[in-house]
C-alpha cells in the first residue's frame, strides 16, 4: 500500500533528516516508527501526506507516485491523527468527525450518519458527547475523537503521530486497548510514530527502529525484542528487553501443563483416591461441561471424612486468561492473584479449561520463543537446554 524508494530528505542548512530510505507498507499493515527525538520518524510520515517534501526519491500509494498529484486531494484520503488532536473549539463532537466527509461534498445527513457510526466505534456514545464541545470532554475523549474523525471517510491510510503521548499512562494503555479493538474491524495501513518502545511493541505489527535518518531494523516486535539487528538496536530497546518481550508472546498449548482434574459431583472418597494416586496437593475442578470452577486442595477432601462431593470444598479460581493471552497478562495475573498457577481456557468455546500456566513454563515459553526466531523455527520445535546441577 506504501512504498518508500530511496527517499531522502534534505534541509537547505545541510542536515539530512531521512537518508535513503525504502521499505513497504502491506494493506492492513500497522508499522510503528520508533526511536528518539530527530531521528527522522516523523519526517517520514509527513513525506506521505506531503506536509514535507522529500528532497530525492519516491513515495508510493497504493502503486501511484504521490508527487503527480494534488497534495490537498491526497491529505483527504489520509486519515491523520496528532498528538494535541486539532480539533476545532467552536465545533461540536459530531461536527468536528464530520468534518473531512463536509470537505469531500457529502450530503450533510450523510456525514452525520457516518460521523455518529465512528463515535460508537471508538467508545463514545453519539447521543451523549454528539453535542458537546472539545473543551467538555477529557483528554483521552478528545483523543477518541480525532481517531474517529481521521476514519471518518474511511481512508486507506492512516497516519498517527504520537496520538496517545499527551495523556497519563492510565488513559493510554485504555486507548491502545481501543485502538488494537479498532484495528482489529477497520483493517487499515498504519503508520505510527511514537519514541516509547512498549507502545511501539504492543500496537506494531513490525516496528521499524529509527538511527539517524535510517532505519535500523524492520522487523516483528518478537524479533526486534530476540534478536536485535545491531548494537544500537539492542542499546534502544533497552536491557530488559526480555521482558518487554513477553507483551508480544502468546501463550500456547504447548504451554501447559495438565494437573489432576475433579469435577464438582464426583464423590470425596473417589476423588481423594485419584489425588492419592497422583501423589498431587491439588486439583483443579471444572463442573459437568469441563469449564473452570476452580480448585481444590487434597488436605481439604481429606479433613471432611470421606463424606459430601467435591463440590462442598472447591474455590473458585479468579487467576485465567484465554488461550493467546500475552505472557505479560499471564504474569501479571499472577501477581496480582498471588498465584503460583493461572488457568488457560478456550476463549472460543467458552470456558473449557485446557491446563494451567506454572511460572516455570511460562519462562519455557519466553526462552523457546525468543530460540524459535533466532533459528527459524516452530516454537514447539526448540529444544532447551539447561546447566546441569542448577
């Protein structure tokens, strides 16, 4: 969809802020653009709606050169969102999202129409903030807004410069929750500038890190977390890039382990013979369609006598995540549960239970990630090793 063919740009005092830069931009695609102040990541995305002209080289758009046409034209079939957001003080919500659809010649119940089905797109209710003013709403609403207002006439591109950098770190990671949830329907080509590297590998689909005017490396987030392409790509992400790496990992069957398993009607003397057998201290207990209802603890079966079912002594079991959740969300769930295990469910069959992430696995699966990528292989296919007597 975006094609850079050896773009540089060039300014009259002699400095150059993008030196010879091409990549592509698949349709769909969110590409993030990271790394410090002057780096030339925003440059780049100006050089796409024109708002600066590169000095060499060609930009394409969806197979066109963009410097054959009207500039004005091309900034109307590009969504564009800033970090201040823009929008106009005299204008209503609903007024301000239709503002591109008004400058293309849409009829004027149209562009409300469209401008009320994006603001319950991105969270906020057209009845209620419709009429209100930029100055009424919160920061992190205002920046819902102008996501929607750039969407408004459905463009192919969007680009993003720092959208959610003026707002506490609360209300962005929601509007990076929102933003993905967006994505995830409308599908477009993104562009997205940003120098925190977290946002860079929680939104990107591939990061590119950003030297001085070149890219050093285009890459997944989960590669650019492994196996950093230069010593300067490895300095930026930083030290614990281990464990921002465990935002971009899901967690997988392959995973889990399988602890004993009770069901809520199965008799106490039964269910602590198949503990006694396992010479397990707990067992996880799902009701009579195998989803989660928690757990139980064997000293627990063995105190009450031999008398009831394991439904009279089961905990419900507040420590889950779906199958695909991030390894992130897996150790935060620990902690904040205080858990020594979380239970993996089929979040696409509701809530059967598969097994239960240990944090032993769970490193398991952040090191055969991290030796997937660096040696081209399935996850499942690498081989760990470990030091003897440790």
């Amino acid at each position: 969809m975006i094609r850079f063919e050896h773009v540089t740009k060039r300014y009259a005092d002699g400095t150059t802020a993008v030196d010879d830069l091409s990549f592509e931009v698949a349709e769909g695609e969110l590409i993030t653009l990271v790394g410090p102040s002057g780096c030339g990541k925003t440059t780049t995305m100006k050089m796409v709606n024109r708002l600066i002209e590169p000095t060499s080289g060609r930009i394409l758009l969806d197979g066109a050169d963009i410097a054959q046409g009207d500039p004005v034209e091309l900034r109307r079939r590009i969504g564009y969102v800033i970090q201040q957001v823009g929008l106009f003080p005299h204008r209503t919500v609903l007024e301000n999202t239709a503002t591109v659809p008004h400058l293309l010649g849409w009829q004027r119940k149209k562009a409300r129409a469209r401008a009320a089905e994006l603001l319950e797109l991105v969270g906020l209710d057209p009845a209620v903030y419709g009429d209100r003013y930029p100055d009424q709403l919160s920061g992190g609403q205002r920046q819902r807004v102008g996501v929607a207002r750039a969407l408004a006439a459905d463009p192919p591109v969007l680009l993003m410069d720092e959208p959610f950098g003026a707002v506490d770190p609360v209300v962005r990671e929601r509007l990076q929750s929102e933003f993905l949830r967006l994505q995830s329907q409308v599908r477009k080509t993104v562009l997205f500038v940003t120098h925190d590297i977290e946002e860079a590998v929680r939104l990107g689909d591939r990061i590119a890190v950003y030297g001085h005017g070149r890219i050093e490396q285009l890459d997944a987030p989960a590669a650019v977390l492994g196996a950093p392409a230069t010593p300067y790509v490895a300095d930026f992400v930083g030290a614990d890039r281990g464990l921002k790496r465990l935002s971009v990992t899901e967690i997988e069957a392959g995973d889990l382990e399988q602890p004993p398993v009770l069901h809520l009607d199965d008799p106490l003397p039964e269910a602590l013979r198949r503990l006694e057998s396992e010479e397990a201290r707990w067992a996880v207990v799902l009701d009579d369609r195998d989803n989660l209802h928690g757990w139980v603890a064997a000293e627990a079966l063995g105190s009450a006598g031999g008398r009831g079912t394991v439904r009279d002594h089961a905990r419900r079991m507040d420590a889950w995540l779906p199958l695909g959740a991030s390894l992130k969300q897996a150790f935060s769930t620990m902690l904040q549960h205080d858990a020594g295990w979380i239970a993996v469910l089929d979040g696409e069959r509701g809530d059967r239970f598969l097994g239960v992430l240990t944090p032993a696995r769970l490193h398991e699966a952040l090191r055969r990630s991290i030796g997937a990528d660096a040696v081209g292989a399935e996850r499942a296919d690498v081989e760990l090793r470990t030091v003897s007597g440790v």
